[in-house]
C-alpha cells in the first residue's frame, strides 16, 4: 500500500490523502478521542463546532502526512526541491561553517517523515533520532525510510549524540512527546501543564552545539521551511525556564496550521504528581 500511495503525484496524492484522513476520523475512534480531549484544553476559548471542525481537519493532514510519509520513503531524495519556500538557511551555514554541531528541534508535525528529505535537501545527510517502535516489522520499514537521508540513532543514546554534535554534525530531535515523570519538567504547554523533556537543553549544554527550531506547514501544496534561532539565553540552568521557551516556540509555530500537529499524541498523559491523567478516560 505504501508503494501504491507513493505512486501519486502531488495533487491526487494530496485528495487520496485527505480521503484516508476522513475514514481514520470515523474509524480511530479512540484516536479521535485523544484528539478532541488535547483541542478542548489548548483552545479551550473556541467554540464547540470550531473545535469539532479543528479535529477533523487534524484526521485530514494527518491522511495527508501519511502520503508525503510514502513519498519520502519511496521517491528520489530530492523530490520535493522544487516545491519548498525556506527561510533561515543561513543560521545552519553559520553554524556549519563555525564547525558546530546543530541540535535541531521539530515537533512532530502530521508531515513527520517528510521533515528528512527537507532537512537533506538544505545540508545532506543528517543524524535522526529515533525511539524504535514496539512492532518490529513496522520499525524495519521506518529505518529503511528513514536511513535514506541520514544515520539513526536511538533518542536514549545521548553519548552518542552529543558525540555526533561535538563532530559538527546535524541531529534532528522530536521533543515534545509526554515521556512520563523521568528527565523531564512540567511546563504550560497552551497553558496546561505538559511533562517537557529535558534533553534537548542537556544536549545543548554538553556539546556547545547551535540549537535550532524548524517550522514546517504546508500550503497550496508547497511546504514553508523556517529554521529559528532559539532564545539567546537557550539554555539556561534553569530547566523549567528551557522547556517553556521551548514549548513557547511550539505554540508559535502551530499559529499558522494548528491541524497540521499530531493532536491524536496524548500530550498530557502525566500529571504533575506523577499519577495517570483522567484527562483521555472515557466519559
């Protein structure tokens, strides 16, 4: 099937995608739920029917994503060249021409996967962290796509990865997925707070790597690329202070295509006090 998905051309793809997106709405039920739960906190100052339409449009990109996911594992690595609009490309030549290591932070947008053959297309191969996942056949698939634009290493590697920042290299991180009580602060996140992890800024620190943020959204089937500084002060001894400028960025970046996030993630899973959140129990 994905074979088949990486087949179509941009805009057929695009339609077959948003169908995909509006079966999974009526069939991933439990998914739908998650993701009306995680709309209902974060804009909790919209209406009803704004936020019901905000949650289909999330299962529509995310179909979506799932046909760029097929494009980037199956198609020429530099397919999609000629349809970005990038901005901020010099703070990664900056950088590299320094000879630093680039800690570069994405959230996990619904076009996840198409974020390597960007990020290859502005500096060649690159380093992906990674967490493998629990399907083992499936976590093949995602390696073999995935190696085609850079080296894999696991999220938890942190020698490794901070060896690969001292060496110049690029590595990209996915920082906003609730980890649980471990390495982590609980900073507002669209105002609730979320467990944030502590890595990135650890990662930073260990390595004197340039941290960078990506905002990624597609439009009219182009994709705007930005790569952004983080705050001069990233990253501070105050691991708190790190993860809201953080999760501040996010927000920021999520303004211009709110549905284009993977709201269907159970961002506050964890509460404060280590204990499960109701916030995802069936009512």
């Amino acid at each position: 099937m994905i074979r088949g998905l990486a087949a179509l051309p941009p805009t057929l793809g695009s339609r077959v995608g948003a169908a995909l997106g509006w079966c999974l709405y009526w069939v991933a039920s439990s998914r739908r739920q998650v993701c009306e739960r995680n709309i209902g906190v974060c804009f909790a100052d919209w209406t009803a029917s704004e936020q019901r339409r905000l949650v289909r449009q999330c299962f529509i990109e995310h179909g979506i994503g799932l046909v760029e996911t097929a494009w980037a594992w199956h198609r020429p690595t530099n397919f999609i060249a000629d349809r970005l609009e990038i901005t901020g490309q010099d703070l990664i030549e900056a950088a590299l021409e320094n000879g630093q290591g680039i800690l570069l932070l994405c959230p996990h947008y619904s076009m996840l996967d198409l974020v390597a053959p960007i990020v290859h297309q502005c500096v060649g191969r690159f380093v992906i962290s990674y967490r493998p996942n629990d399907n083992a056949e499936f976590d093949r698939e995602v390696v073999r796509g995935r190696a085609r634009f850079g080296e894999l290493v696991h999220v938890r590697s942190i020698r490794d990865i901070v060896r690969r920042l001292k060496a110049g290299e690029l590595v990209w991180f996915g920082p906003d997925q609730d980890m649980g009580v471990r390495g982590v602060v609980f900073a507002p996140f669209f105002g609730r707070p979320a467990s944030t992890v502590t890595t990135p800024a650890r990662l930073a620190r260990m390595s004197g790597a340039t941290t960078l943020f990506l905002e990624l959204h597609r439009r009219q089937g182009r994709y705007r690329v930005r790569f952004r500084a983080m705050p001069d002060d990233y990253p501070s001894d105050d691991e708190l202070a790190n993860a809201t400028a953080l999760n501040q960025m996010i927000e920021s970046a999520l303004s211009h295509q709110p549905a284009q996030y993977m709201w269907m993630h159970k961002r506050f899973k964890t509460n404060p006090d280590g204990s499960r959140q109701t916030l995802y129990q069936s009512r």
